[in-house]
C-alpha cells in the first residue's frame, strides 16, 4: 500500500463552512428550477427510505464477513442499492444491460460512500469500520486506517445531507467506464446531469462562493472511494463473486428464472 498516499488522506480534513460566513444576499444562491425540486426532493425521498433499512457498520464492534453472515450483509448492500438506484426514473430509463454493467462496475465505491454517510453520525476517531474482517485487523491495520480516514473527511464535505449523498450517488452510477455497458454516450449524459444537478443543489445551499469548496473535496472523495474498493476487492476476493450475481438477479430477475 502506497504509504504517500495514506498520509495525504489523513492530512486531509476538510472543514464546514460556518453558516455565519454565508452571504447574505439571495443572488450568491442558485435557485432550483421546479423541475431541480422535483427531483431533490425524489431522491431524498428515496434514499431516506434505503438508508434507513440499510445493514451498515457499527464502528465500536468490527463483525466478521464470512460464510452465512457475510453472504447475508453484502446482499443487503446490493439490495438497498438496486432498491434506491430502482426509483431513479433515469436510471430505470437504462437498459438492463447498462443497469447492471453500473451497479457492478460502482458497487465497492457505492458502498464506500453509502455506509460511510450512514455511519457517520455514531463515528468516532477510535472506530474501525467492520468490513475489516475480526482475524485480519492486525495484518489489514493501514487498510483499517484509511477506511477510517476516508469516512473521517466524508462528514463535513457532506454535511450530513441526505440529498446531497443522494444525487452524488447519481454521479458515482452514471459511468460511461464500466466494462460491460452498451450505450456508453448515454450513461455519459446521465452522468452529466448529475454532476450539474451536484453543483446545483450545492450553490442553492452553500452559494456560489463556497460551492467548489465542497465539489471539488466530493470529486476527490469519490476518486477515494474508488481506489479504496479496488484494494478491498483485493483483499477480499469472493466480495464481487457475490456482489454481481445478486445485481443480476435484482436488476432482471426473468432473465435468471429463464
């Protein structure tokens, strides 16, 4: 593991701009188109719902990950995935094909970033997440660390906003580099729908000023979770062996009966 790396990750902390320091003036904020609204409010909504049926980690007490348990907590995750990205008009609007080349494609960073949000609230500076298997915590300690870290930084940037986690889900699914997807172009547009939804939504809350301060860090933080999930996927080899199937199943179930 690239120890540079850990120590810019555990440098980093980004803070959370004090309402004090907010313009006053309504013109520093985007406002919402009624269209932007609708769809805010839509994936709140939705979100909400799954994350709080989430299975996600409790920091003070790591669980082991393997055999029934671990079948049973990763399809939970691949469920509440599918379960939100489901009600998600543009995502449904996807082939099959490219809904599932996405979901397989996103589904470590995806779950980097949802358990993190979840677990923030009860996060303290001493937890280790429990993705980290009991028997392996010794031997995985610079992986432990910089789950921590990375779940640390995500807190302030997001601001414990649903909506936020919400639409830079959106962001993270809509990618144009998955392996097996088909209509890769308009992934790609889905993809900068939402990306502009992000700013958006984040200039209305935060105004122009501050807006960058926090997409950039939740551009960074993305970049994170992605390579965070390539070294989980590394450690834990069976994780996408049991991931992709359930995506498959969940996605287009008739093509699994047939």
């Amino acid at each position: 593991m690239n120890r540079s790396s850990q120590s810019r990750s555990a440098s980093r902390f980004v803070e959370h701009v004090p309402s004090a320091l907010l313009p006053s003036d309504p013109n520093m904020y985007w406002r919402l188109s009624v269209e932007e609204e609708r769809l805010v409010s839509q994936l709140t909504e939705a979100y909400t719902v799954t994350q709080s049926a989430q299975t996600y980690v409790k920091l003070s007490r790591p669980s082991t990950l393997c055999g029934d348990q671990g079948h049973s907590i990763i399809g939970h995750m691949a469920k509440d995935m599918v379960h939100f990205f489901t009600t998600v008009s543009d995502f449904c609007s996807l082939p099959a094909r490219d809904q599932a080349a996405a979901l397989s494609f996103n589904a470590m960073p995806l779950f980097l970033l949802r358990n993190a949000f979840a677990a923030s609230r009860d996060f303290e500076d001493t937890d280790i997440p429990n993705i980290i298997p009991d028997s392996h915590v010794a031997s995985r300690e610079e992986l432990v660390h910089l789950l921590c870290q990375f779940q640390r930084s995500l807190r302030p940037v997001l601001r414990n906003d649903i909506a936020t986690a919400a639409i830079l889900q959106c962001a993270v699914v809509f990618d144009a580099r998955a392996p097996d997807a088909w209509d890769r172009q308009r992934i790609n547009r889905l993809q900068d729908k939402y990306m502009i939804m992000m700013k958006h939504y984040v200039e209305s809350q935060c105004s122009y000023l501050f807006c960058w301060h926090y997409v950039e860090q939740m551009l960074t933080l993305v970049q994170e979770a992605r390579t965070l999930g390539v070294m989980v996927t590394r450690q834990f080899k069976g994780w996408k062996n049991i991931i992709d199937p359930l995506i498959q199943q969940l996605v287009h179930p008739e093509e699994e009966k047939g």
